[in-house]
C-alpha cells in the first residue's frame, strides 16, 4: 500500500494539468448574442495559460458540433501542473471563410469567451470543465467593398436604362 501511495503522490507531483475541454456553460454563437448556435463549419481552439496575458493554444483546432456545443476531451495545459488553476478562453471562426489552422484567422474575425479559471488535475482524479459566463460570437464576414461598390453600380445602371 505504501508503495501504491508512492507512485502515485510521484505521478501526481510532476504531472502537468488537465481539463476537461468543453463550452457547454457558454455555447458558441453566430452573428450576435441572441444568434443561432454555431455548427460544424464553425470551428474553435482553446487558449490556456498560467496568467491571463500568456495564454497560448493548446488542444487541437476542430469543429464544432451541433448546438454550439465544442468539446475535445481531456486537454493539456504545457507548464501549468496539475492541482493548480490555469487560465483558460475558447476561440471560435467560421471554418468555410478562414479554413482549420487558427493562425490563418485574422483577430476582428474570431469569437471568443472570457478568460475564466479552471482547476485541473493531474488526469487520475475527474477533469473540470471551464465555466464560461459569455459565449464565443463567431462574426458575420461582411461582404467586401468592391462587392458593394459593384452592386451599387450594377444597380445605378439598370436605373438609368429604365429611365431612357
């Protein structure tokens, strides 16, 4: 028994920190807070860190589910051991504009939650979710410039040509 406790107050000291990845306290939206809930083209990556101004991705970029809903499992937080808080914030953008790779994302264009705290544990005892109190609110891409500018001659046209 002795050598039980060991091994596991070893693993225990030198394991780093885990949670349990989820958003379900603030699922993600589209467009605004009252928006529909994100689905599988949007997609989302924690940011997670020992102080709230040195957070750096960790867990996998991947899309949501149905129902605003993103969850990856148990997610490791590189530096911060385990039985410690960390500071964690779910990033969301829509995967059909800005594709998979979140450093191809430009910063107006992503969701994100507050910065919360989260305990983790050192993946023997159960994992904690991040208690998100705002949802991730994945922007509309608003058409480009040149988009509009054409409509607006395209249409002062046809106007025109009625008119003769």
């Amino acid at each position: 028994m002795f050598i039980l406790f060991v091994c596991l107050a070893a693993h225990a000291s030198f394991a780093q920190g885990v949670f349990f990845g989820s958003n379900v306290s603030g699922r993600t939206r589209v467009g605004s807070i009252g928006g529909p809930l994100a689905g599988t083209n949007i997609f989302g990556q924690f940011l997670a860190g020992a102080l709230s101004d040195s957070l750096v991705p960790v867990g996998a970029a991947t899309p949501h589910f149905e129902d605003g809903v993103f969850a990856l499992g148990t997610v490791t937080v590189p530096g911060v051991p385990a039985n410690t808080s960390a500071f964690v914030q779910l990033l969301a953008w829509d995967g059909t504009a800005w594709g998979s790779d979140l450093a191809g994302v430009p910063a107006d264009q992503l969701g994100r939650t507050d910065i919360v705290t989260v305990f983790l544990s050192d993946g023997f005892l159960p994992s904690y979710a991040p208690m998100f109190s705002q949802p991730a609110i994945v922007p509309i891409p608003e058409p480009s410039t040149w988009a509009l500018l054409a409509f607006g001659t395209f249409v002062f046209w046809c106007a025109r040509r009625r008119r003769r």
